[in-house]
C-alpha cells in the first residue's frame, strides 16, 4: 500500500541485467495479479537481450505494453551480446506495441558518454516531462 507506485519506477539493468528489465517490464505471470497490470514508468537495457521471445505474445498484456516505453542502448561492436541481439529484440517489442528507443554507439560491450547522455534525457523525459 505504501511505497512508489510502479508507474514512478524505472527498471533497467546492463548486459544480463538488461535481459532481466525485459524480463520484468514485458512478460507478466498472472493476470490476475493487478500489480503486474500495472505499467511501469519505462524499461532501459544496455547491451542486453531479449529472453523468451515466444513466450512473448502470449505472456505481454498490450495495454502495459503500450504504456512502459524502452530505452535500448548497445554497442556495435559487442563480441559478448552481439548486436544483431538488439534489432531481433526491438523488431519483437515493436510488433508488440513497445515505443522503443533504441541506439548504438562505437563501442564493444561497454558503456560509451553519449549512451549515457541519451539515457539521462530518456529518464528526465519519462519521470519529470518534456519541455
């Protein structure tokens, strides 16, 4: 009852973490369970993947997806999640109705500044609003 509401929380993670923001944010168990129907905030994966993709339609409720955008940031020249991963997986959020962000940077599987400069406006846009 108390606590941030999820449509306040942003979940994201890097590399196995991204796999597991996906994880988080898109598939949902139960729908009886009305938190899960709760949209969050958003979802951010750098250099992730994305796990259980035909699980995905049968396990992603359209309104939350609708409702929790994705920042997805990779690096082109990733020799551990390799960058074809992040089209498969946006390709598969986009037909699911995700309004994603997706970007690359010159880098391997690391973070680059202005990954993390797109981030920031991703993150301010989502919690305080577009000027």
């Amino acid at each position: 009852e108390k606590g941030i509401p999820r449509n306040r929380i942003v979940v994201g993670g890097f590399s196995q973490g991204g796999a597991i923001a996906l994880l988080t944010a898109y598939h949902h168990g139960s729908e009886q369970n009305t938190e899960q129907t709760t949209p969050l905030a958003g979802c951010v994966c750098l250099s992730g993947w994305l796990t259980l993709k035909e699980d995905l339609r049968v396990r992603l409720l359209p309104d939350v997806a609708k409702k929790t955008p994705l920042f997805w940031g990779h690096g082109q020249f990733d020799d551990k999640v390799l960058f074809e991963q992040q089209a498969h997986g946006v390709e598969k959020l986009r037909e699911q109705g995700v309004t994603v962000l997706d970007e690359s940077f010159p880098m391997g599987h690391s973070s680059h500044p202005e990954e993390m400069k797109h981030l920031a406006t991703f993150l301010d846009d989502l919690l305080f609003g577009k000027e």
